[in-house]
C-alpha cells in the first residue's frame, strides 16, 4: 500500500498469526492479525485484527482510534502479502465485524487498487437482499463505486 507501515512485526512459524506495536495519541497498543481456516472451506482463511488487551485476551471489536489508521492497514496488507506468499495456492477473506469497517477496508482497497491488483485476483461478495433480509451472497469481481459486504483476494500466480 501507498502508506508507511509498521515494522516491528513478529510472526508465528506457521505464518497464521502477525503482532506488531502500533503508537499514536493513546500510547502504545499491541496488534495481532490473525489467517484462520474457514471450517467447510480450508481454501479460504479469514483474516482479523484484534488488540492484545493487558489481560492477554484479544479485543476483535474495539477501534484502536489511535491516530494511525493507514499506518495500520498497511500493515496488515503487508501481512496479507507475507501469508500469500506462503500458502499461495490459499484464499484470504476479509470484512469488517460492522459496516463502518468493511467500509474502511474497501476504501483502502480502492485507494491501493492498482498495487493490489499485481500481486492479487480480488473479488468482492455483495449481499443480496429479500424484503430487507439477506438471502444469499453474490461473488464477482470488484468494481469501484459498490459498495460490498467482504473481499476475496486470491494470489496471483506470476510465470517466469
């Protein structure tokens, strides 16, 4: 991405789990990106962003607001690349746990289209709604100005 990015980032062996210490106007706060396998579809892994609390606990749901917003979305874009690279033949989801989030996301994805779009395929899935109720999911490639409910990036296989 267009943003500077933290890199003090420390990883697990197995390259599922990122922590990194990000600094702004609250202080120093912990951050952990997390690749989890989706249970009916080991293909796909979810990726979430959660701050390790004092107790050792992870807050999923919590805004950090520390100022430092684009400096932490390249972060985990970062980690997004390093687990790609890893495990290239594996699917990453991504979606906020509130519209505002998958908004945030999407925002940054429009932003960093084209330097996405190199090293990944991304598809978008959008609700499809009955009566105001959400029946089904439709996948299809992204286009800029829709609105989306997640995102599919599959890594792009480049040939020598």
């Amino acid at each position: 991405m267009n943003y500077d990015k933290y890199e003090n980032i420390s990883t697990s062996t197995d390259r599922h789990e990122f922590k990194f210490v990000i600094t702004g106007v609250k202080g120093n706060l912990e951050k952990l990106v997390q690749y989890t396998p989706f249970d009916n579809n080991e293909d796909i892994y979810n990726l979430a962003l959660g701050t390790i609390l004092d107790d050792g606990t992870i807050d999923y749901k919590t805004s950090s607001k520390n100022g430092d917003r684009n400096k932490i979305l390249a972060t985990i874009a970062s980690t997004a690349y390093i687990f790609s690279e890893f495990y290239p033949d594996k699917k990453i989801f991504l979606s906020g746990d509130i519209p505002a989030k998958t908004r945030l996301y999407q925002m940054a994805i429009n932003d960093s289209y084209l330097e996405l779009c190199q090293n990944f395929k991304i598809q978008a899935y959008k609700a499809i709604k009955e009566n105001g109720v959400v029946v089904k999911y439709k996948l299809e490639e992204l286009r800029k100005g829709t609105n989306y409910d997640a995102f599919l990036f599959t890594k792009k296989i480049k040939l020598i």
